[in-house]
C-alpha cells in the first residue's frame, strides 16, 4: 500500500499530455512508459537485495551511506528534505487543491487571501488554493504525528480507493473506447507522426530519428517523476514486521502493479481519444477529457474526485515516509538532534514537523510571468522548478544506488543477503547503463533545468562538513557508520 499509494499522485492523469507532445505518436507515447516501467521495476527488483541486507530505518540515505561515505548518504538525505521529498509534497498538496477548485469554486490560484507581492523575478501570495495544500500538509502531518496505526489506515483506505478509481478508468476508458471507435485512428496508425511536436532540446523534435531518441529520454523526466517514490517503503524498514521479506516483496508487488496500471491508463487515453486530443488537453488533463468520454458531462467532477482522493493518499505516503529517512540522518548526528527522537507514540514527530514546515513553505513562492513589455501575465509555481531541477539529481542517486550493490558485494561478500538482486549483474548493469544515457542527453540537451539540480545537491557539501564539525559523534568519511 506505501509504494503504491506513494507512486500514484496526479501524474498520471496529465502528464501523458506532454509525452505525446514531445514523441508524436500513440506508438512511441507507449514506449515512454514501457521504458519507464522497465527503468522502475529494475530498480525495485535491484533495491530489494539493499533493503534485506539493510533493513533499517533511513533506506537509500543508509545505502549510500554504507556503500560510499557517510557524505554520500547526506547529500541524498540533503536533497531529499531541501526538494525532493518536500517539493514533491508541494506540488501534490497544491494538486489536490486544484481539483477541489472543480468542485468549490472559491479555491483557487487565482483568488487570493494574499495578493502576490513581487520580488524581482519571484514573488510571495496566498491564494485559496496554496491556503487549501498548506491545510492538507499540516492535517496530514498532525496525523501522521499521532502514531503509525492511524497513518497506515488513512494509507490503506486512500490506496485501495485510487487504485480502484484508476482500474474503473482503465477498463470503462478502453471499452467505451473501442465501442465509439474515437481512438481507432490510434491503433491502425500507430507510429506514424502527427500533430504539434515540442522542441525537446537545442532544435530538436521527433521529426528526425535522433530527435525522437532525445525526446523519449527527456519525456522521461515526466513518466519517471509520475512513477517516483517507489522507493519510500524503504525508508520505514524499521517499522515494517520481518523486513527482510516483506520490503523486496513490497517493492517488487506494489511496483509491478503501478507500471502495469499506468500502462493500462494509456491504453485507455488512446482507446478513448483521438491522438491529437491528448496532445491538446486542456490543461494537459488527459484524464479528464477521457472521463468525459465515458461519462458526457460528468467526467470533469468524477476526475476532480478520483484525483483529490488519489493526491491526498499520495501525501500521506510521502510525509509518513520521507521523516524516517531524516530521523536516520539525525541519529548520525547529521541532522536536527531532536529529529533522531521517538515521541510517546514511537513515530519522529520531530521529523514530520520540520517536513510539513519546509514543504509549507514552498507553497508560498510564485515565478512571475511577463510578456515582452514587463506586464505581468500569471504567476508559476517555484517548487514546479525545483522539481524540474532535481529530476536529473535524483536519477544520479538512484543509479549510485544500484552500483551500490556492486560495490557491497565486494566490501562486504559474507554479508547476509536474504534476497540477491534479480538477474545480478545483468538487470542492475542495464539500469546503470539506461540511466546513464537518459542523465547524459538531460545534461547535453535539457541545460537549463538538469545543471541547477546538480548545484542544489552540491550546497549539501559545506553543510554536512559543518553538521560533522558541530557533532564529533558523526559517523567519518573513512569508515561506514
């Protein structure tokens, strides 16, 4: 239910919009998630083999930590509390948010209790719908600060009825489909390029046969950000009973059902839209639009519903897990020293507050629009560029990871390994090599959002040497904690 309930948020529901955009066709649409999905289970398949031999609370921040140094580990820790795990709490608070928009018009990011005040290029507001993601951050905080038993219902609860929600989508989507016969089109024409293509790097579009290899590379910042978190599971190995096989199961079971399912929603896009209509929808709301084949009328509200339900199950996953991993760092005296504390109900309250206060906060900046003249003309959300910028960070440390595994077997050969990575050393080899190529045309050809993720990782560096000065007790760069 975690892995699960973490992936699933709302990028599903939109970002197939943009993917078609950048490929131009329903065939290549389809091999972005066949790539992802291969890409993601390698990884989960991969992981599994850490998560056993290490199951502690603190997950990949104690891989890197054991397989480099203790500043590897911190620049993971780092960037997932300064961004990753927090902007992504941002940005799914917000989400939910929007799509209440569709149901009570008062809340919206147009309406504001605080209208934006500019500074310079950036400015600072509180509309009704950024009012609206601060109340679900600090709801789901609070509730996840009350113990592990009420987190873990609203989790199970919010999981089984999105899963469900996406399973209706699924099969109403492509049997309404295939009887109005929108989609045909789609399926007889299948690779063929059409409609308006997005430039995805220096000039280049899927017209050309290396243009449309770097555009499925860089569309998979949007299907591997839709399939991301699969990894917070092992975040609470602590608190998981028999870790050692129920983490590689989690991560394994709840990873093949997520890809399977966002395979399947796609499926249902072609089945029930012209191509051209999902490169067109509104807002890139491909869902919704599809909703409104099977349902005339209704799909917006039925839409709005599933996704605030899907988005509000994602933050909890995301906030539950995410303060385990800080709670690891403090305990090496990394972090704040009252995040490596257990309240009565033995959950880092600590950890969850300065979550919630940190993704809080980055709510609240807005980039500002302009047209030629300096008018302002609508405002942007700043952790939806951060995001971007750490997509290719995050890439970075999954692949560490995984030569992690390598690095382990040798340092550590008699170590007890209840689960061996599947396929060693070809599968994990593969992900190395796939993620290698898609970071390299990120950084050759998407410039402007990969390198300021590498920056943002970097401040990590004289942080973690003045939290080792300020604690003697912190673990050293010669030896593994």
């Amino acid at each position: 239910m975690l892995v699960a309930g973490s992936m699933i948020g709302s990028g599903i529901f939109i970002v197939s919009s943009i993917i078609a955009r950048q490929v131009g066709s329903p065939g290549w649409l389809l091999v972005v998630w066949l790539v992802t999905g291969l890409l993601t289970l390698m990884a989960a398949l991969s992981y599994g083999e850490l998560a056993a031999m290490m199951p502690k609370a603190g997950g990949q921040y104690v891989y890197l930590r054991e397989a480099f140094s203790p500043l590897w580990g911190f620049l993971y820790g780092w960037t997932l509390f300064l961004v990753i795990q927090t902007g992504t709490i941002a940005a799914v608070a917000v989400g939910f948010a929007r799509y209440m928009g569709v149901l009570v018009p008062w809340v919206s990011e147009s309406k504001y209790l605080i209208e934006p005040i500019r500074l310079g290029g950036y400015a600072l507001s509180l509309s009704t719908a950024q009012f609206v993601g601060l109340a679900l951050i600090a709801l789901l905080t609070f509730m996840n600060t009350r113990g592990l038993r009420l987190g873990k219902l609203v989790q199970n609860v919010f999981t089984t009825a999105k899963t469900g929600a996406l399973i209706a989508l699924v099969l109403l989507g492509i049997v309404v489909g295939l009887r109005s016969g929108a989609g045909a089109a789609n399926f007889s024409d299948f690779w063929t390029l059409r409609g308006g293509l997005q430039e995805v790097g220096q000039g280049l579009t899927a017209a050309t046969a290396f243009g449309l290899f770097v555009g499925i590379c860089v569309a998979q910042t949007n299907s591997l950000f839709s399939a991301d978190a699969w990894n917070n599971i092992t975040f609470t190995a602590g608190e998981v009973i028999n870790p050692r096989r129920n983490v590689p199961l989690s991560l394994a079971f709840g990873t093949i059902l997520v890809i399977g399912l966002y395979l399947l929603a796609n499926v249902a896009y072609l089945a029930a839209l012209p191509f051209t209509a999902i490169q067109n929808a509104p807002s890139d709301r491909v869902a919704s639009e599809t909703a409104n084949v099977i349902f005339p009328g209704a799909g917006a509200t039925i839409m709005a519903i599933a996704i605030m339900v899907s988005t509000f199950g994602c933050n909890n996953g995301l906030i539950l897990a995410g303060a385990r991993a800080y709670y690891a760092m403090a305990r090496d005296g990394l972090f704040f020293r009252r995040v490596g504390e257990l309240n009565k109900q033995h959950v880092p309250a600590w950890g969850l507050i300065i979550q919630g206060i940190w993704a809080g906060v980055l709510v609240l900046p807005r980039t500002v629009k302009t047209d030629a003249s300096g008018a302002v003309t609508g405002y942007g959300n700043l952790y939806g560029n951060l995001l971007d910028y750490v997509i290719s960070a995050a890439l970075i440390f999954y692949i560490l990871t995984i030569i992690g595994i390598f690095v382990l077997r040798r340092k550590r050969p008699d170590a007890e390994r209840p689960y061996k990575a599947f396929g060693y050393p070809i599968v994990p080899a593969l992900y190395i090599i796939g993620g290698s190529v898609i970071l390299g045309v990120l950084f050759i050809y998407q410039t402007a959002t990969t390198w300021p993720g590498l920056i943002i990782v970097l401040t990590g560096v004289p942080v973690y040497f003045l939290w080792r000065k300020s604690d003697p007790g912190a673990p050293s760069d010669d030896q593994p904690a």
